[in-house]
C-alpha cells in the first residue's frame, strides 16, 4: 500500500488547513487511516484515526473540536480539515493505515503498517 499525504503548508494561527491522504496499491482496502505528527525533538504523536466507515473516530485531547477525521472509502481517501490553528500544532503530519483490523480504532502507532511521507503544517503566532 501507497500513501500520498497533501495539504500541508503555513498560516498563522487560526487559521486552517486540509490535509489529505490517498491510498493505492495492491491491497488498497483499508480499514483503519490515521494521522500522526511529529515536531522537531518531540516523539511522534497521535492525531486522529477513523474506522471503516466512520462509526468508529478517535481524536487525541489536544486537537478535539479543531480538527475532523473523514475518509472516503470508494476513494480510500482520509481528509483532515484542521481549523483554529496553533503554534503548538507545527509538526510533520503523517497518515498511516491498517489493511485489516477489527478492533475499532488505535491511537498507538505500532498498530499501523503503512506509513506515508509527511507533510509539513507551519502555524506562526
């Protein structure tokens, strides 16, 4: 599975962006996307993740209300529209995806299988 993240880029806080995330390849059904980031000399942390559908959606504390986890599964896409923007939300944003899974959502990265290659999110104050 390839994953193409998009959408990055710089505002100034509060403002807004949308990431994207596209998987393809030869195993493209999937059924839990994710989105992780990571800050210069922070670990990697949980964003937010969507199951299937979308019955089942998880958000880390810091971004509940401001950030909305979406996919399009005829697409196997996930968006990340972010509003109300932060300084603290600068990072490298990843998408990941598990292919199979029946547990629901994870906010534990070693959960997920395939990793896309960042895209980066700049929020000036």
């Amino acid at each position: 599975v390839q994953l193409q993240a998009s959408g990055g880029g710089s505002v100034r806080a509060g403002g807004s962006l949308r990431l994207s995330c596209a998987a393809s390849g030869r195993s493209p059904s999937v059924d839990m996307m994710g989105w992780f980031r990571q800050a210069p000399g922070k670990e990697r942390e949980f964003v937010a993740a969507i199951y299937r559908s979308g019955r089942d959606r998880s958000y880390a504390d810091s971004v509940k209300g401001r950030f909305t986890i979406s996919r399009d599964s005829a697409k196997n896409m996930v968006t990340l529209p972010m509003n109300s923007l932060k300084p603290d939300d600068t990072a490298t944003y990843y998408c990941a995806v598990v292919t199979k899974r029946t547990k629901g959502c994870s906010p534990s990265a070693d959960e997920y299988v395939y990793w896309g290659q960042g895209t980066q999110v700049t929020v000036s104050s």
